[in-house]
C-alpha cells in the first residue's frame, strides 16, 4: 500500500536495501509489491489501482500473494504493510516454516482517529488499535522506526518489538548538491528564503499549515512543495509547487539549494525526507511529535510545540536569527550518525536472529541526537566543506 511510481520514503527505502542486501555475500533480496506488470519489480503483487491514488494500488487476493511470495521460498519475509499484505506474509511464512518481520511505516491508530473525525474518531482509533495487536500478533519481530512508534505497538498490545531506524544515503545527499542555479530554474528570486517540503501530499502532513505560515511571514519567504497526493497547497505568490521528483540526485539538490526543510505533520512515525534535508546540511523546522521529534533537536533546527500556522511562522523566523553553518554542520553530522551503512547491519542482524529463532532485541543503532557528532569526516570522504549562509 506504500509503494507507488510517486511514491516517496518507503519506496526509497526498498530500492536502497535491495541495493545493500544483494551486495552482502550469501543475500538475495526480492522485492513482492503491489505494481503493475512491467514495473522494475522482481515480483509485482496482484493489485487494482486505487481509485484518485497518484500510482498507488489496492491489493486484495491474500490467496494469490500468498502462493505467489511461497514460490520465491523466502527464509524471511518482511512486510511493510499491515493490511492485506501483511495477511498474505503471514500465510506464506506458516507454510515455508520460515520467520516472518513487520516493518511499521504507519501510525494506523492515528489515521483512523484522524480519518473519523470528531464524531467517529475515537470509535475508530479503538477499532485500529485492535486490529494492529490482531495482525501483528501474527509476526515473530515488528520492527519500529522510532521510540515513539515503540512505545505506540507496546501500548496497543503488540508483543516483540524492537526499534530499527531508517537511515539515509550520505553520499548521495550531502551538501556540496547545491546549485546556484537551482532558483533560477524555478523561478524563484535569489533573495528569497527558500522552505522546501517533499513528500506525499496527504492530509496528515497538514500541508495547510505550512502555507498559513508563510502567507504570516510574507517575503522573503517562500514555501517549495515537491511531491504529488490529493492535498496539493494552492500556488500563489508565496507558495510555489514542484512535481515529484523520482530522482535522487534531482532530490537532493532541491533539498540543499533551499534554506531550510519544514513540515509540520504530527504523524510521521520517522520523517525519512527530513534526514535527507539535514544530511544535505539543511536546517529543519519541524512538529515536536512522534518521529519528527527524535530527529530535530535545537542544534539542528526547531521542533514547534503547537501545529499552528503562528507557531510554525515564529520558529521559522527564529531559526533565521540563528548562525547557519553551524545549523547545517550540525544537521549534516546528525545525519551521518544514521547512515545506511551504519542502519543496515542492525537489520540485517534482525533478520538473521529471527531466522536463527533467537529473542527479539533492541537496535543499538541510535535514533535520537548523538551528545557528540558522530559519523563519517566529511573531508575524509572526498566532501566540500559546509558552506551555508542565510540569503
């Protein structure tokens, strides 16, 4: 339900272990998601298209995933899906005898809350909670991407979760991808104070708040949205909207040419595309909620208490009072800490444990600020050094 030909994070995600796990000796990483046949997928998973979706599908015969992921004979089986994925992972893991992990991309308790509104909403959030702890009961390992997504499965009665980060490609995001000309490309004046956003257009990403900050703040300010989704922002003079970008190299020059990467949804069970900005040595200001909350910290950016186009407008302004080189080689250290090359061993070590049939353990990768930068010298990896000032 996550993948999609504009689909952002978890896509990235994906293709980026398979990249990591086909290079380690004695792996094969198969990739079974709900794509269209043809699609540069090793295994595309029955699936309608879903209705107004941008690309993304609806898949629905467990039977046929299940006896299509039996014929890859797995020794593991991930899902990052808790619905009807996730039921066929189950079938097909009980009848190869082999382990079965979850990978939890989604608040689903939150969304229910949110989808029912203020009549329905907690009737609906009671209903999710129960079918979180139904499904992932079915699991050997449910895998978390923060402590607060941890702390949601245990509170909903899930049983053997551990906490392993998603993490980001430093090389291919890092600051010497900013461009000059990038503005210009885009029309936007080389004075103006650029926020980006690039992700899903969703309503859980309160996009609107975004747009309200800006519009307090007026110029220079500019708000940039990359992505594609059913809550699009309105263009105007302050809010300016860029296609999804399927590149990386595109990506992370847009994220490193901007002066700073806001979002404010309160949902995000990690916040993949804010990693990336920080590891582009792009300050963030972000909601102090879930995920978000244990990426940003004052060294980095701001975390804004209230979801309010107020608050969002006053931190902004603050973070431009601020020294910007120091905010960009403290993002860019923070991001180092959680390099792919550091997260995916500790996956990798799931996995082996769970196939093994040893107890679930906690991941020794870190996921909150390191007290003292850590990760890759940025000159020792052929880098330019930190050059960010505020225009």
């Amino acid at each position: 339900m996550f993948w999609s030909p504009t689909g952002g994070g978890v896509r990235r995600y994906v293709n980026t272990k398979h990249a990591w796990l086909e290079a380690q000796p004695g792996w094969r990483h198969t990739i079974a998601v709900p794509a269209v046949r043809g699609e540069s997928v090793e295994a595309a998973l029955p699936s309608l298209p879903l209705p107004f979706g941008n690309g993304y599908r609806l898949p629905l015969r467990r039977g046929a995933m299940a006896r299509m992921l039996v014929g890859l004979l797995p020794d593991v089986i991930e899902a990052g899906d808790p619905y009807r994925v996730a039921w066929a992972a189950r079938d097909a893991a009980e009848r190869l005898g082999v382990p079965a992990v979850a990978y939890c991309h989604s608040n689903i308790v939150a969304m229910a809350r949110m989808v029912g509104g203020s009549r329905f909403g907690s009737a609906a959030a009671r209903a999710a909670q129960r079918y979180a702890r139904h499904v992932y009961a079915g699991f050997d390992l449910v895998l978390a991407p923060s402590r607060s997504m941890v702390r949601h499965l245990e509170g909903w009665g899930v049983a053997r979760v551990a906490c392993q980060p998603l993490g980001v490609d430093i090389a291919a995001f890092n600051p010497t991808r900013r461009d000059p000309t990038w503005r210009a490309r885009h029309g936007i004046a080389k004075e103006a104070r650029v926020l980006v956003f690039a992700g899903r257009f969703a309503p859980e990403k309160h996009l609107d708040v975004l747009v309200d900050a800006v519009h307090r703040l007026g110029p220079p300010y500019v708000l940039v949205a990359i992505g594609a989704g059913p809550s699009a922002p309105r263009i105007d003079a302050r809010v300016k909207v860029l296609p999804f970008v399927s590149g990386t190299a595109e990506l992370a020059t847009a994220l490193a040419s901007a002066n700073a990467f806001v979002h404010a949804g309160d949902q995000e069970t990690f916040g993949l595309s804010v990693l990336e900005a920080m590891a582009c040595g792009t300050a963030a200001v972000v909601r102090d909620a879930e995920g978000l909350a244990e990426l940003v910290d004052e060294r980095t950016g701001i975390a804004v208490q209230y979801g309010t186009g107020a608050a969002f407008a006053e931190a902004i302004a603050a973070l431009f009072t601020r020294d910007a080189a120091t905010l960009a080689a403290a993002a860019r250290s923070r991001a180092e800490a959680l390099a792919w090359e550091r997260v995916f061993p500790s996956l990798l070590g799931h996995y082996q444990r769970a196939i093994r049939g040893e107890p679930v353990t906690v991941s020794a990768v870190p996921v909150t600020a390191p007290s003292v930068p850590v990760g890759i010298d940025s000159s020792a990896a052929g880098m330019a050094p930190l050059e960010h000032e505020w225009q």
